[in-house]
C-alpha cells in the first residue's frame, strides 16, 4: 500500500479540486489544515512547500523513482496525481489534450473571474471602510457569467466537461462553479451546467472530498481579522 500523502488544506474551491481528487483516485492522505484566515500559509516551514504562499499543497513521499516530491499549484497537483495513478487524466493523447485544455481554462479563467466575483460582490463591501465598487463588482459578475455560458455550451452534447468520462478538468471547475450563487449567476441560464452539477456533486468521492474540514469554513465577509489577512497583504 502506498505510503498516505500529505495534504496541505484549507476549505476553499482551490483546496476542495485536490481533496476530491485524493477520494476519487482512493489515495490515503493525512491532512494538514494550512488557516490562511490566521496566516498561516505564510510560516516558514510551509513555504518551503509552497513559495507562493497558497494552498492546496501535497508532499507525496513515494513520488517519481520512489523519492518524496512536493507540489503546489492545484492544477500542477492533479495532473502530477492523474499520471501517477493511471487515472481521470485522459487515455489517449487526444483525451488527454481535451482534459488539459480544460483544466487551463479554469487555472487561467474561470478560477480568477469567480474569485475576483466572489471577493468585490461578497468580501469588499464588507470591509472596513467598505470598498462597494459598482464598476468591478459588473465587470466580474459579467465575466463570470460569460465563462459559464461557454461551459453551458459544451456541456450541451457530453456528460462531462472533456467527453464522456469524469476527468481532473470536472474536478478543477466543479468547486468553483458550485459556488455560482455567491458569484450571483441565474443558474436557469446555464441548463446544462446545472445538470452537470448535480452529475458530478452526486459522485461519492466527490462528496467526500467536499465535506473535508467543512466546519472550518466560515464566513470571511463576517471575520475582520481574516479579512485583514487575506486582503490586506503585504510582502512577508
């Protein structure tokens, strides 16, 4: 049996990709829960793991030729486990080029649009002083949901989002566009996405990867000192 991975964590979408991944692929993992409201994905120690200071992070000690390896960036995470297990990552050269054009889609797209939503329609208003900026809160819910028209799209003739089978791209869109409410979408826009949600949040490894560290979650919109962490952040 492979020695368990070691997840580095918190309960955002980000962190939720590599999470879901770990109980679909059934790899054992330890979880080390990284609080980034309490700053702690700037100690020392996790920045040798993680040098741009953000999670998901793993350290797999049976990595290429049997020595430990780690890696940041979730999207980087789940091709590195989609190789290494043979699985979600494409058969053929060709499944394997739908998969990763769609996992860079939502790494360079829909991941940023939906945080930067997120954070000028829920997290800026909220602040001390409040910043309710009308111009970029438009612009991102815009951009959001144009991003989910074109998922709606291609979502129109397939089960999942690069064929017929459930693959790492699902697992890097699924917990973003999950969150489409906070993002202030109308999902009846988006019919197929909506089936395909409910598709893919129905699987079981899904819904554990999910509930991990789920009573962690809070709401950032209500805690200033997170806030002040997250959002007014220098270099450290």
């Amino acid at each position: 049996m492979s020695k368990p991975i070691e997840l580095y964590y918190w309960p955002t979408p980000n962190g939720w990709k590599i999470s879901i991944a770990l109980e679909e692929m059934g790899l054992p993992y330890n979880l080390n829960l990284v609080d980034i409201g309490a700053g702690e994905q700037f100690n020392p120690d996790f920045l040798k793991i993680a040098p741009n200071n953000r999670m998901p992070a793993i350290i797999d000690p049976d990595g290429p030729d049997g020595e430990p390896i780690s890696i940041f960036e979730s999207g980087a995470i789940l091709q590195y486990l989609a190789r290494k297990t043979g699985q979600f990552g494409g058969r053929t050269e060709r499944e394997r080029i739908e998969v990763d054009q769609w996992l860079m889609w939502q790494m360079g797209g829909l991941g940023p649009m939906a945080g930067q939503a997120h954070h000028f329609l829920k997290y800026a208003p909220s602040m001390t002083p409040p910043n309710d900026l009308p111009y970029a809160k438009d612009r991102y819910r815009n951009e959001t949901g144009r991003l989910y028209g074109v998922l709606n799209r291609r979502l129109a003739d397939r089960d999942f989002v690069a064929g017929d089978e459930f693959t790492i791209a699902d697992m890097a869109i699924w917990p973003w566009a999950s969150l489409w409410e906070g993002q202030q979408q109308d999902i009846e826009k988006f019919p197929y996405m909506k089936i395909w949600l409910e598709r893919v949040g129905s699987r079981p490894g899904v819904k554990a990867g999910r509930a991990v560290a789920a009573e962690k979650r809070n709401r950032i919109q209500d805690d200033k000192k997170a806030q002040s962490v997250l959002f007014g952040q220098t270099a450290r």
